[in-house]
C-alpha cells in the first residue's frame, strides 16, 4: 500500500481549516486509516473543530477492543460529535464550531467508508466514481431535481452543509464498502478540491500522474490556478501495490 496526503490554505483564505491523516500501519485493530475533516467556524473554531475531531477519533479507535471496522468508526465518529458538541459550547470563541469527516479504511481487498458532510472519497479505476455522497443543501435540490449537475456546480448555497460533526446531538453517518482491484486508486479530499476542479479534469490528472505525490501536488496546483477559493485537503491511496489478486 501506497499514500501521500497534502493540505494547502488556497488562495482566499489566512487560516487553514483542513485537517488529513493517512497512516498506513496499524491504528488500533483497524490496519491502516486515512481521514480528511474540512473545519468550520468563525476565527479558530475551524481548524480547532477538524483537528480536535482527528484527534478524538484516534483516540477513541486506539482503544477500541471490537474487530469489526464500521463499528469502531461508528464508535469514534459518535464520540468525537460529543466531544466537539462539549468543547463548542464550553467556550464562546468555539461556539458553533462543526466539521465534515471522511474515514477509510482497507482490510484485504476490501474498502470501508464513512461520511458525515460534503468532502469526498472518489475510487479511480476505468473511471472516476464518487462513492459518499454529499451532505449539503444544493445536493438535496439535485436528488429531488429542482436544479441540475451544472446549475449545482455554481450555485450561491454551494457551501451550505445538511450535516456536520458538531451540528447536532446525534450525528447521521453514511457507510460505503467496495471490493478494491488491482490499478485502484483512492482521492479523499475536502470541497477545496472538488469544488475548484471538474471530476473529469480530476481523473485526467490522477491517470497521468507518476506516483501519488506528483498527483497531490498537481491537483493542489491546479485547484489554486482556478481559483483556490478554499483550503484544500488531498489524501490519495494506492492499496493493492504488490498484493496478489
């Protein structure tokens, strides 16, 4: 197993409220883990609220005895909304401090996904797939067809999120599992990336890349050529690098 993961402040924004960590070892019963949080909040409740939320999170999978993955992300996940609930409301400075998760995890030829808000994992292979789906406002308008793909793309409510680590008592998680192949290739990234770069154009950088840090860098260059509106996060995995079909 390969990855490279790489956070950019963009070419708008002072702070960075992005937040990735990509270990290809052990984090408790769990073999690898890999996992992007896109801040939000006014002065430093952002960074504060993705950060913290990583941090909760592996601790809480670290000590966590159960051997089935979605379990123990569902338990991390569930533990590191009330702890960001808690920190919120324990400070004004942190009031209303929320963020999005994406975390994955390989096991064999297997990959498992949970997603709470609008940053992404997309798998690569023939083609490029989004597997989560986006938690926002303008996403729901396109599921009940009140806009379109290309209207969604410049929308003014683009950035409004329908869920968060943080927003409520209880959080809603989608959970995603896939059979990887051999030639895979995963894109975690916040909606920095997404947001600045077309899927197409997205795939295109991804197949012509010569390894994963070529590709991170290239795609954090091409997001900040657009615009870069936006910090942005970047965790990229090749998972079956030399394993037997």
């Amino acid at each position: 197993m390969k990855s490279y993961c790489v956070t950019d402040v963009g070419q708008k924004r002072t702070t960075n409220q992005d937040f990735v960590y990509a270990s290809g070892g052990l984090v408790g019963n769990l073999p690898n883990l890999f996992v992007v949080a896109d801040g939000m909040g006014g002065h430093n409740a952002g960074d504060e609220a993705s950060s913290y939320t990583v941090e909760v999170l592996l601790e809480d999978i670290r000590k966590n005895q159960d051997t089935n993955p979605i379990k123990i992300i569902r338990s991390a996940i569930e533990t590191a909304n009330n702890k960001v609930m808690e920190k919120s409301s324990s400070s004004e400075a942190l009031a209303g401090m929320g963020t999005t998760l994406v975390v994955a995890t390989i096991i064999g030829q297997y990959l498992y996904v949970a997603n709470v808000g609008d940053s992404r994992l997309y798998l690569i292979s023939d083609k490029i797939l989004q597997i989560t789906k986006d938690h926002s406002l303008v996403e729901e308008m396109v599921r009940i067809g009140e806009i379109n793909r290309e209207q969604a793309r410049n929308h003014p409510d683009k950035n409004i999120i329908t869920r968060a680590i943080g927003a409520r008592k209880k959080v809603v998680i989608d959970f995603f599992d896939m059979r990887l192949q051999r030639g895979d290739i995963i894109l975690m990234c916040s909606d920095g990336l997404s947001n600045m770069i077309e899927d197409a154009e997205i795939e295109k950088i991804v197949k012509s890349g010569p390894n994963l840090q070529w590709i991170g860098n290239e795609l954090i260059a091409r997001a900040n050529q657009n615009g870069g509106k936006d910090n942005i996060a970047v965790v990229l995995i090749e998972p079956l690098t030399g394993e037997v079909e």
